[in-house]
C-alpha cells in the first residue's frame, strides 16, 4: 500500500503569494477610505431644499411655508457665524482671518460636502497657529465648532460608513498634534472632548441613518404588498368573471347544440341539405363548448364546486333589497321604462354591480339611505346607485378591502363595452352611474 502525497503548485506565470485575511481586511478597507473621502472629494453636490408636505411644515401658512425649504441652509448659515464669533473673541490673532478659515468650511458642506471635511481639517492647525490663545490646543475654539458641525453636516449627507472614516482622521490628527509636534498647553490637550463629543453625534446621526432606512423600506415593502394585494384582488375578480361568463356562455352553447340536433326531426322529409347543415352547427357549438371549457377552466380552482343555483338577474334583486333592508341599510328601488328580458350576462353583470355597491355603501355609509335606480333605455340598461352621507361617521371602520369593489364593476363593465362613473355626491355620499350596451333585435340578427 503506498500513499500519495498531492502538492499544489501556483499555475506558470502566477508568482503571488495567497494573502491573508487581515490583509484583504486591510486593503478593503483603504480601499473604502478611498472611495468616501478621495474619489470625487470636492464633486459638487449641492444641498437640495427641504420637503414643504412633511406633517411639520404643513401647519405653517403658505409663505412661511415656501420659507421653510431653506431652513437646513438657514441652519448651516448660522452654524458658520457662529463659529466666527467663537473665532473671533479674543482670539489673540488677526480676527477676520481667523473667522474666514472657521466659517468656509461649514458653509462649504452646502456644495461639496466631502470637500467640506477636507478643508476644516487643513484650517484647524492653521487657526491654532494663528492664534495666540496656546491653551486651546489642537483646537482653537472656532475649529471646536466648525469642526464638530462639519462632521455632523457632512455624516447627515453621506453614509455611516463616511462618518466612520471621518471620525478616524479626526483621531489620528488628534493623536499626532498631542504626541510632541504642537506646542505645549498648560491646560491640556482638548482632544479628548472633540473625539468623545464627536462620536456621539456621529453615533446618533448613524442611527438616524439606519432607522430612516428601514422605515423606506417598510414603506417600500408596504406599497408592494398593496400593488400585490390590489393586483391579486383583481385578478380573483376577472377568475369570478370568467367563471360566471364561462357559466352562462356555456349554457346558450349547450342550447344551440341540442336546437340543432333537434331541429331536423322538426321538419317531415327534410332535405340532406338541412340536414347537413343542422349537423355541421351542431358540431361546431359541441367543438366551441369543448374548446370554451377547456379555456376558461382553467380558472376555476381545484376545489371549486359549480353552483347548483341558477346565476341571479335582476329579477331577483328583490331578495337581494330585503338582505340588505335586514342589514340597516335602507334602500329603494326605482324601475323606469319597459321592462324586458336581457341578455343573461347583462342581467348578471347588472346584478353583481347592484350587489357590490350596496355592499360598499354598508361598509362605509353605515345607517344612511340608499336609492337604486334602473332604467330600461334603447339601446341598453342604466343603472344609478346612490347613498346618503353616514348620520354617524364614528362608526365607519377601516377596511382593507376599499377600492376593489369599485374595481371589480369596472371590469365587469368593461367586459360589457359600457360605461361607469363613480364618486362623491355634493351632499356627502356616494354615488355609482352604470350604462350596460344592449344590440337592438334587429341589429343582432344582421
């Protein structure tokens, strides 16, 4: 029994060594440096204008209002005289220049916010040498400010990772100005208040990041669910639609095969010619009934039973008035024109409207009054169903059903060519206008 030893050997022309993991950590991470605080430093990004439709804005009047886009520029403005005046008072060095490397870059982080960064780190031991005031060391007392509002501006408009690396420069600058190269305070170095002060405002401002970040995506993640619950509403819709359309068509197709395998024995001696022909219509319904099954069967779900009820018309509206009576809703029915039979569709579809719009005006007009109106026209069927205000608005509930129903009569209405308009009365209900298309006889048969 011999063993084999395998060893591996790095491909020709490949001579580097495997690197390890704290040295892929640390080129990742300069890597990362690079990308925050180098690439693109001073790119021109300006401070765009606060939202005037926020629930704190909204309460102010109209031109306060316009007013209050500025306000983050506002702020940033007065954050820069104030580290002027920090600057400035009793300085021990000349004033106005002093002021001016204080105040540039908190005004910068409005345009280029990285940038911003950049330059309150290069004007910080310039305003200390400038100054006179030893004490305040590595920060003068107008750095202080600017500094600490810098970090926080430019932490607000870029990422937590950005605020990180920030905070490390800060530090090492901090640990190089106390190690020896600076001048001596008799009062201690203020290193140790900016890092402390400094990392709790990036600390918070990260958590504002993080938190305003989930709330977009629970907000995002929320308007999927509606478009999803919405489109899946929908579609269950157009399948009861389908199923009901699939039920009625079926049965006229049923009749036409049995007229016409009927019709010939009507007839004494009919010629082969009608004979033929009765049996060619024949098999074309029983072709287009197997072909309508085979299609719209596909819709009905696996434990889907038919209905053994025949599909209501609008003859049975009455039993649908007294459940609804029953439920507190009152409600009376207005029938103009003649009436006559309608396509069994029609009579469905008109049904289900009547049916859907009194349940909406249950759901969100609880004890008002509700009028249903039907007019046979020429040419088709009108309908007009139309609430009352709720006398009691406290008792109408959330229902995270609204807007389906409305939904589900315009496509029944579609389905039919017709025409639907709905919406709020000027009294404070709601009303549902419905136009069904109906061909005259005479236009069905040419």
């Amino acid at each position: 029994m011999t063993e084999t030893t395998h060893t591996q050997t790095t491909p020709p022309g490949d001579g580097a060594l495997p690197r390890s993991p704290e040295y892929r950590v640390a080129v990742d991470s300069l890597r990362g440096l690079r990308q925050d605080l180098i690439h693109d430093a001073f790119a021109y990004r300006p401070l765009p204008g606060r939202r005037t439709d926020g629930r704190f804005a909204r309460r102010l009047p109209g031109r306060s209002r316009e007013y209050a886009a500025w306000m983050p520029h506002a702020l940033i403005v007065a954050a820069a005289l104030i580290s002027t005046a920090f600057a400035t008072v009793d300085s021990g060095g000349p004033a106005a220049l002093m002021g001016l490397f204080c105040a540039v870059p908190v005004l910068l982080t409005m345009v280029r916010p990285v940038g911003a960064f950049w330059a309150s780190m290069v004007s910080t031991p310039v305003v200390a040498v400038l100054g006179s005031r030893w004490f305040e060391w590595p920060w003068a007392a107008g750095s202080f400010v600017s500094h600490l509002t810098v970090l926080t501006v430019v932490a607000i408009r870029t990422r937590p990772r950005t605020a990180g690396w920030m905070w490390v420069l800060t530090a090492l600058y901090a640990i190089v100005a106390d190690s020896g190269i600076g001048p001596t305070s008799m009062y201690g170095s203020n290193s140790g208040a900016m890092l402390i002060l400094s990392a709790l405002i990036l600390l918070s401002v990260t958590v504002w990041h993080i938190r305003r970040n989930a709330e977009q995506e629970v907000t995002a993640q929320l308007t999927v669910t509606a478009h999803e619950r919405s489109r899946r509403t929908l579609l269950e819709e157009r399948t009861t639609i389908a199923r009901e359309l699939h039920d009625v068509v079926a049965h006229h197709m049923s009749v036409v095969a049995i007229q016409a395998e009927a019709a010939p024995y009507r007839v004494d001696n009919p010629p082969p010619e009608l004979e033929k022909a009765f049996a060619t219509i024949r098999e074309n319904a029983v072709a287009a009934l197997t072909e309508l099954r085979r299609v719209l069967g596909v819709v009905r779900a696996e434990d889907y039973e038919a209905p053994d009820a025949p599909q209501p018309t609008l003859a049975d509206l009455e039993g649908l008035l007294a459940n609804v009576r029953e439920a507190g809703l009152g409600v009376d029915k207005v029938v103009t024109g003649a009436v006559r039979e309608l396509p069994q569709g029609v009579e469905l579809s008109a049904y289900r409207i009547v049916q859907e719009a009194l349940s909406n005006s249950l759901r969100h007009a609880p004890g008002a009054t509700a009028r249903v109106e039907i007019g046979y026209v020429l040419g088709g069927l009108g309908l007009r169903i139309v609430n009352g205000p709720p006398p009691n608005p406290s008792l109408i509930k959330p229902s995270p059903g609204a807007g389906h129903g409305i939904t589900g009569m315009r496509e029944r209405v579609s389905m039919l060519d017709g025409e639907m308009t709905a919406g709020r009365t000027d009294e404070g209900g709601y009303e549902v206008a419905v136009f069904l298309p109906v061909a005259l006889p005479d236009e069905g048969g040419s």
